[in-house]
C-alpha cells in the first residue's frame, strides 16, 4: 500500500511538464541504471514525445504505463512493458523513484500495483531484470515474491557499458491463456 499523501494514476499527456521536472532533478540518480538519454529528455516537449509514443504503445495493449505523484510533483513510475500475449502472456516490469523519496515503501508499493495490474489484465507471468550491482531493487523484487532465475551477461547497454544482469520472474497463475 502507498503511505500517505502519494497516489499511483494513469500515465496522461499532461504529464509531459512534471515528468520534465522530475528526470532533471533526478538526472544524477538514474544516470546508472537507465539508457542515455538525449537533452530533450529533460525538457517538457521532448518529455511531450516520450509520453505521446508510451500512450501509443499503451493504446495497443502493449505497455501499462503509471506515474507516482506526490502532490503535483512526479516522484517515480512504474510499467507493465513488452505485453506479449499467446503461449508467453507475459510481461517485464519497469520502476523508478524520486531519490528524495526513497526507503518509504514506494518501490514495493509500485511493483505490487504491477503485480496486480498483471494479474488483471490476465497475464501468466511477470519478468525482470536489475544490474548486478543493482541491490536495492533486487531487495524490492524479492520483497514483492519474484524468483532469482539466473544471471545474463552482457543484457544491457547502461552507463556507457554492456551490463551483466540478474534475471527475475513471478508466475501470476498456471491457468490456460484466457480467450
Ligand atoms: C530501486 C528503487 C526503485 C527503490 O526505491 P524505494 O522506494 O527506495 O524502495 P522501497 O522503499 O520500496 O524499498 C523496499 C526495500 O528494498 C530495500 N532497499 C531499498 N533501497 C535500498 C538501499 N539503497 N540499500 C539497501 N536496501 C534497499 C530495503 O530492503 C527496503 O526495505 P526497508 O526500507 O524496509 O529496509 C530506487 O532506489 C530507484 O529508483 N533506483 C534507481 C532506478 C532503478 O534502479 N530502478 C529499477 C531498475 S531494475
């Protein structure tokens, strides 16, 4: 559950200004564990871009995209991304939090609002994957139920280096795919 005062909705093109305002403060936080980003990215039109491309993607079902907010500041997100249905239905999750608001529960908050968002849109099983040096969001992984599956070298391009990472995996229900 969410402490007080923060709220998880929607990702909305009206965003695009605190979503702005939110990858400049936290340039410096997110700089090693994400792609680089180009100059636009912290600008309120680039960040017009980033959004209207998600809601695409969101639009063909095939991401589920969410902003943590505390007031009217975008403190963190989290998304369901890479929605595949058929035999897979599955899903990788995505999440990140303001470096001012860290170590209050937001992250396994976040993560378990995927978890059930999964769980309602019907998917088998949710994946993810953290640097190896990643340990915080190992712990929120392993807090919210996800398995260690193994480590793949060389998985992702960040911080200027191809990265080892560590491999997680929640399975949400062993029914058959639902029509
Ligand atoms: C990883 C991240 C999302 C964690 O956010 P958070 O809101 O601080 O996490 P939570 O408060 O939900 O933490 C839950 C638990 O994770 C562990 N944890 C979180 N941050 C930690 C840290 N810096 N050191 C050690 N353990 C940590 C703790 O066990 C913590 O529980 P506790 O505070 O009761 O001890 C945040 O540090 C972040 O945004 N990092 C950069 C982006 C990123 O790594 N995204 C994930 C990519 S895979």
């Amino acid at each position: 559950m969410l402490a007080d005062g923060y709220a998880l909705r929607p990702l909305s093109i009206d965003d695009a200004g605190p979503l702005a305002d939110a990858a400049e403060r936290n340039r410096d936080h997110l700089r090693p564990w994400e792609p680089a980003r180009p100059e636009s990215f912290f600008t309120e039109e680039g960040q017009r871009e980033v959004v209207e491309g998600r809601l695409r993607q969101v639009e063909l079902g095939l991401f589920d995209s969410w902003v943590l907010w505390h007031g009217t500041d975008v403190v963190g997100a989290a998304t369901l991304q890479n929605i595949v249905r058929g035999a897979m239905l599955g899903a990788d999750v995505g999440y990140w939090v303001d470096h001012a608001h860290l170590r209050r529960g937001l992250a396994v908050a976040s993560l378990e609002h995927l978890v059930q968002r999964g769980h309602d849109l019907g998917l088998h099983r949710l994946g993810a994957s953290t640097m190896v040096a990643n340990l915080p969001s190992q712990s929120v992984l392993q807090r919210c139920g996800f398995e260690e599956i193994g480590r793949i070298p060389s998985f992702l391009y960040l911080d200027g280096d191809w990265r080892d990472s560590i491999l997680f995996n929640l399975v949400l229900h062993d029914g058959p795919p639902r029509s």
